[in-house]
C-alpha cells in the first residue's frame, strides 16, 4: 500500500531479539484481531520497533556485548524523532547470563578510550550507553506465548 504522506508516530518500546530468543510469528492480513495469533500485535504497546539479530549478520554470530552494540548501532541510526525520552529499550534473550558475560566480553576488549562507553548494573539487569536505558528480559520458554506474557508483564513496570 501506498504511504500517503502519514506521520510515523514515535516508537514506545524497541525490542531487540537475540538470535536464541523465540520468534514473534509474522503479521498477517487478519492479525490484529486474532487474540490467539502470537505476532507483534499481542504485544502491550501501541507502536513497538522490533529488531532482530539475525539477516546479514547472522553468520558474524556476535557476542553479548556485540549485541548490545548492534542495537544501539540500530538505534542511532533510526530517525530521532521516532525516538523519545519515554521510548523504552530491551533485549529478549533465553540466555541468562546474557548481561553478566556482555559485561565480561567488554571488559576484557574495551581499551581505556573506547567509544561509546557501555556502563552495565547487574542488579537492575540493565545497560546504559549515552541516553540509552536497555532493559535485559530473559525467557526460559520455547512457547511465543510465554514470551509475549513475559515481556508484556515488564512493560508497566520498567
Ligand atoms: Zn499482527
């Protein structure tokens, strides 16, 4: 369909999928109101962004932190003005060390001036870069049904 000239509203949440991490099915022409069909409409969220490690570089099989680069590689090259100070950043994995070995993996490679800088808490099971706050959600289920609750129970509260 042709775009008619309509704004692209701001994104409210961008999810970045690791490469191990279930998959959202693809949106169909009666997705939207199909409560049973897990695609990005199940999700709490108006206007999500979703990217995926996956594609082109799928065969670079990155590490976590290079992960964590990719996104906000993706991020920094998406239109400013579809990201917002409430727009808010995850990264679904099935990896629970997933943040724990990102931070080890920079750790061990980052040089005293290398930019930008990652900061990780390990607590809040969140990394910062610049003005980006990305939320780590990990899922143990194969189902994209547990994904979907799981990731939807951590948007109100983040
Ligand atoms: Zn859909």
């Amino acid at each position: 369909m042709r775009n008619r000239g309509k704004k692209k509203q701001p994104y409210d949440l961008v999810l970045y999928f690791d490469a191990c991490a279930s998959r959202l099915k693809p949106c169909t022409n009666s997705c939207r109101n199909n409560k049973e069909y897990m695609c990005r409409h199940r999700l709490r969220s108006p206007n999500p962004l979703i990217f995926r490690h996956s594609g082109e570089l799928s065969f670079l099989h990155l590490s976590d932190f290079q992960v964590i680069l990719d996104f906000i590689w993706k991020l920094t090259h998406t239109p400013p003005k579809l990201i917002t100070p409430k727009t808010k950043f995850f990264i679904v994995t099935r990896d629970k060390n997933f943040l724990r070995d990102a931070e080890n993996g920079w750790d061990a490679k980052r040089k005293k001036r290398t930019q930008p800088k990652l900061s990780f808490n390990q607590d809040l099971r969140v990394v910062q870069c610049n003005s980006f706050i990305i939320k780590i959600i990990t899922t143990h289920s194969d189902s994209v049904v547990d994904l979907i609750k799981t990731i939807n129970n951590v948007l109100p509260r983040y």
